[in-house]
C-alpha cells in the first residue's frame, strides 16, 4: 500500500463518519425501516418457520449497499466536482486509478460494517439467530458494493450538478428499491414487473443473502446468484474501466 | 536570466453548443494566438476582465487543459508530454478555495503531500501563512481569509519551483486581500516564481514585476507596470458626469486635450498639461454646461487599458 492510497481510503472514511446528514441514511433510515416492518404484523412470509423479520433482514442490508454507491457515492462525486475539489486533486500528479480504487475500497468496507450493525439489531431485538457463515457474507456484500459503487461513478459522470443527477439516481434506484426482492419475493410481482426483476443484481445479492443468513449457506450453494451478480460486476467494471474518466 | 516558461502562439477554442452558432462560427476561440515567457525568480501577472482567456491560458500551462494548438514549455517540459512531471514540479492555487469540508487543515495537508509521495511538514506550512492555531479545525470553520491563506499553504506540500494563483483574491474583504499580498511577497522572495492572474489592477500594480494585459484572448501588452504607464503619452485623466452631449470639437480650443472618451453621462479627458485642468473648467463654466463629480487623477494601469481597448476596465 502506497502512502497516498493510504491517506486517500483515509479521506473516505473519514468523510463518511464525520457527515451526520449522511449518517441518518447510511445507519438511521434503514434501521428504522428494518425495525418499522419487523413490528408491524405483516404475518409469516415464507410458512411458519420465519418470521418476517428474518425475511428483511437480508433484504435491508442489500438495500443499504445499494444506495450506498447509487444514492451515496454518486452524490458525494457530484458535490465534490461541483465545488472544484475534483480539480484540485487534479492539479496534483494524482494516480486516478489509486484514487477511484480507494474510493471504492473505503465505502465497501462501510457497506460491511452497515451490514454488521444491521445484523447486531436483528439479533438483539428480533431473535435473528447468528449462525451463518461470515466468509460468504462479506464476499456477497463486498460483490455487490462494487457493482453499485460503480454505478454511483458512471452516475456521477453522467451528471454535473444535484438536480441533473437526483432524476437518474431516482430512475435507478427505486426500481431496484421496489422490484429488488428486498420486501417481498419477486414472484408475487405480476409477470412483466417480475421479468424486470429477474434481470436486476439487487435480486440475485438479496436472494443470496438470505441463503446464507436463512440457510447458512456456503458460497458453493450461490450458483446462479453468484455467477449473475460476478456477470454484473464485470459488465459494469468493463465500462467503467472504458469510460470514466475524473474531470473537473 | 533563466526562462522558465515559454507559450509560443498558443490557441485554444471550443465547440459552441448548436444553439449558439451564429454565421457558420462552429467554434469559440478563448484564446487567440498569445506568447509570453515567464523569468525565474520574478512576480509575472496576466490581467485581464472576466472573459479574457486568463484562466484558460492558465490551466493550460498547469495541465488542466489543452491547447488547440501553439506550444507550451515549463521548466524546459513540453506541456503535453511532460505533464505530470510538471505537476511535480509547480505548486496551484485555483480559484475556487473548496475542499472536503470536514477534513481538518492538518489531515488535507498530509493527504496533499502523499499524492506527491511527500511527507507534510504541517506546522511551518500553517506557521508560515499564520494558522498554526487551527490544525485541528475542519475547514468548514475557517474564514474566507482563512481558507485562502490556507489554499496558498496546500499548493506549497511540493516546494514548487513555480507557484500559480487563479485570481487570488477575488472576493476577499480588503485586510484579507493585505494579507494574501504580503503572503505572495514572502513566498516570491523565497525564490519561489509566482504567476498569477487578476482582474484587480491594483494587485497587478503591487504584486507584479511584469504584467501581461490580456483582453479577448490576446495578449495587448506586455512589461512592468510602472514602463506601461510611463509610456502613455498623457499624464493626467479627467472625469465628470454630464447629461449633456458634448462633441468632440466642443474641446478643440484646448491642445492639451488629447484624448475624448464619452460614455454618457460620463465624459473622460486625457490631458497632457496639468495646467489645462483650468481651462477645461473655465470651458465648461462659460458655456453653461452643468457637470458633477469632477474627478481628477493622474495615470495607472487602468488608463493602459483604456488606451490598449478603448474600453473602461470593470472589475
């Protein structure tokens, strides 16, 4: 690890801790939802052995790591170009690809500890049992992070200011909020709304979240989730790679 | 004395947006064919209104921008080729003075240092532009002076050989401006080649020992501030404001008028007599022309302006 990278996945972190409004929907909002419909009788999903919130709770926390990179990174990509941070760091000899990977990096590993501590609440106040395994977890988490965050930079390139980059964020993002399998199984959507949601990655990281958390699932029981959300991610890093460049 | 930069017809344009093309003009050109060189050790300044091609030629020689053609040379590097060894080698202040607003003076100053694999010496960074006491402080808490102190004291982490500043105190209240001066001074008498751009003529006069005037993309004049006054030919401007229109031959009785600038209500004379302050009064009394604000005032860069444009300088 360089200095400079260093410093940078620094930068990031400390960024992310530091910003109270963006605490609220990092940690407070998807809490509030998680413990909101895990109280509310919303009644026995999938027959009698889980309950509802057992049901959320992998669904939350893809929820959470999406938003991250589509709604988090892409805005604080957009304020940063906006004020000429973007091009003060251009006037250094900065190595863009250091500083995209540490972007990347830094917020990945947010998106685990929002997992833990989503986790820790399902467990203290809703009887979630920690008897998964961690290893597929962070793979599955780290996975998807890096789709969206991904999506979040192309984003942010597309879009110069808040209002242009609010329209697409929303266009993206709720979609994959409500079609996502995060709520409710795609199957109960009707034929066409479960087509679409057959093809996005956020169904396939809450579908593997919850083999893992419901069924302590190993990474050789992911099959298709696994090898949709590695297509996804390579796809997207693909174009990333071929066109996002940082400009001021 | 030692060249160290050296811009050779430089040109820039841009593609203009559809709705803006009028009479088959495709493109705009911000710059237009300028040169200049840059001495080592002195205090260079483009001035120029907003518009003027400044900033562009500026981020050009940074690395920031290309041109569209012409050549650019810092210390002996082609700008194209050569771009991030110059960005090793030059310092940069933009003109906007954000950063991450919740980093602290001491954090962004590492981070700056490491992205030119350095370590920071933070405290004789901050002492020397006199915030040692706000290390800690996130940058949301400075003061606009604060921050552009602070801005001058990141673009040193490198000990650039070359230090630029894009209008360094366009907003700044006049103490804040004093300051920042006195700054560029200090750093420019450390050895340190400053190149700045302003639309303050004052600032050019103060700081600079050579000062280019730009307008419209070119380069008008270019020597030290003092040699561009003396060369103009009239010594004394007069102004007032009438809302009468007076033509040029109203002053014909007076030779020492030499010059006659009407931008209704205000008339601007230059005189190359003193004296003739009398009688363009005495003039003005007889024929029972009402005028105010009378205002008398001898050459400076703004009248170098003038006379290289045939426009009033507006900040």
């Amino acid at each position: 690890m360089t200095r400079s990278f260093n410093q940078l996945f620094l930068m990031n972190l400390r960024l992310v801790y530091r910003n109270r409004g963006g605490l609220f929907f990092t940690l407070v909002m998807p809490t509030i939802i998680f413990i909101a419909l895990s109280i509310l009788p919303i009644g026995r999903v999938l027959g009698e052995t889980i309950s509802y919130s057992d049901y959320l709770l992998p669904g939350i926390i893809a929820m959470t790591v999406m938003q991250g990179g589509i709604y988090g990174l892409a805005y604080w990509m957009v304020d940063m170009k906006s004020r000429g941070v973007i091009k003060r760091f251009l006037v250094t000899p900065i190595k863009q690809p250091e500083l995209i990977i540490s972007l990347l990096a830094s917020r990945a590993l947010v998106s685990v500890a929002q997992a833990v501590f989503l986790t820790l609440v399902a467990a203290t106040f809703f009887g979630f049992a920690l008897s998964f395994q961690l290893l597929p977890a962070v793979v599955i988490i780290l996975l998807g992070s890096g789709i969206f965050l991904m999506v979040g930079l192309l984003i942010s390139m597309i879009a110069d200011s808040y209002e242009a980059a609010a329209p697409i964020t929303a266009a993206i993002g709720l979609p994959l909020t409500f079609l996502g399998n995060i709520f409710f199984p795609v199957s109960s959507l009707p034929g066409f709304l479960e087509k679409v949601a057959n093809v996005l990655p956020i169904t396939y990281m809450a579908d593997a979240l919850r083999i893992i958390f419901l069924e302590s699932g190993s990474l050789m029981d992911l099959g298709k989730d696994l090898g949709v959300l590695l297509a996804w991610f390579v796809v997207i890093m693909v174009i990333v790679l071929w066109k996002f460049r940082l400009k001021d | 004395m030692n060249t160290v930069i050296v811009v050779k017809n430089l040109t820039r344009s841009y593609a203009l947006p559809k709705q803006d093309q009028k009479d088959g003009h495709k493109t705009f050109q911000a710059v237009k064919g300028t040169s200049f060189e840059v001495f080592e050790g002195e205090v260079f300044g483009i001035l120029g209104p907003n518009g003027a091609g400044k900033t562009t030629t500026l981020e050009i020689i940074e690395g920031l921008n290309k041109q569209t053609s012409g050549q650019v040379t810092v210390l002996g590097l082609d700008n194209i080729t050569h771009r991030d060894e110059i960005k090793k080698r030059i310092g940069v202040q933009l003109q906007s003075s954000e950063y991450m607003n919740l980093m602290t003076l001491e954090e962004l100053l590492k981070l700056f240092a490491s992205l030119y694999g350095l370590d920071a010496d933070v405290d004789e960074l901050l002492g020397f532009v006199n915030l040692q006491s706000k290390k800690y402080s996130l940058v949301k808490d400075l003061s606009g002076g604060q921050k552009q102190r602070f801005t001058l004291a990141s673009a040193l982490v490198n000990k650039p050989q070359i230090l630029f500043l894009d209008e360094p105190t366009t907003g700044l209240d006049p103490r804040a401006r004093r300051d920042v001066w006195e700054l560029v001074k200090k750093i420019n008498s450390q050895g340190t080649t400053v190149v700045l751009t302003t639309h303050y003529m004052e600032e050019a006069e103060y700081l600079c020992e050579r000062v280019a005037i730009m307008d419209n993309g070119t380069i008008l004049a270019i020597d030290a501030p003092k040699k561009l006054i003396d060369d103009l030919s009239h010594t004394t401007q007069i102004s007032f404001l009438t809302n009468d229109n007076l033509s040029e031959d109203f002053w014909k009785e007076i030779p020492a008028v030499e010059k006659v600038f009407n931008y209704h209500p205000k008339v601007v004379l230059e005189i190359t007599d003193l004296e003739a302050v009398g009688d363009v009064v005495r003039k003005l009394k007889s024929e029972k022309i009402h005028f105010s604000g009378l205002n008398l005032k001898t050459a400076s860069l703004e009248d170098v302006y003038l006379d290289l444009t045939g426009k009033i300088f507006e900040d």
